[in-house]
C-alpha cells in the first residue's frame, strides 16, 4: 500500500540520505541487508524446526541441567 503518507516519508528519507554521515549511511545500509536476508530458521526442516522448539519448552519448565553443572562436570573436555 503506497499511502502520501508512505510517498511523503520516501522523499525525507530520501533527502536525508543524501545528507546523512556515514555511521548513518552505514546504519541504513546493514538494515536494508538485513531485510533482504532469508532467515536460517525457515531453511530448517520442519522436524528440526519443532525438536528446538520442544527442546526450549522443556528448558522453559524447568528440565535441564544448568550451565555451570555442564561446565564443572566436562570443563577438562574445554583444556589444552
């Protein structure tokens, strides 16, 4: 939907672009990258996608074993 609002908007941005230094332009650059990449999520398989679902539910409520448990128990694996 392109409203006058929407037409109005362009053309500040647009001057203002055109103005801007360039950490803004910089700032305005990565976001429009951002926008145009896929999300790695939705190149997950489904099954995939709903096992880490149900894995972060579990952790939600409880089921687990807390990071620093991890860390004591297997910290010689993480030694040169």
């Amino acid at each position: 939907m392109n409203t006058a609002a929407t037409k109005e908007m362009r053309k500040e941005v647009k001057k203002y672009i055109d103005k801007a230094d360039d950490k803004v332009v910089k700032m305005v650059h990565a976001m429009m990258e951002a926008e145009q990449e896929d999300d790695w999520w939705d190149r997950l398989p489904k099954k995939v996608q709903a096992e880490i679902d149900e894995a972060i539910a579990e952790l939600d409520n409880g089921k687990g074993i807390p990071h620093d448990e991890v860390m004591k128990k297997y910290s010689q694996w993480f030694t040169r």
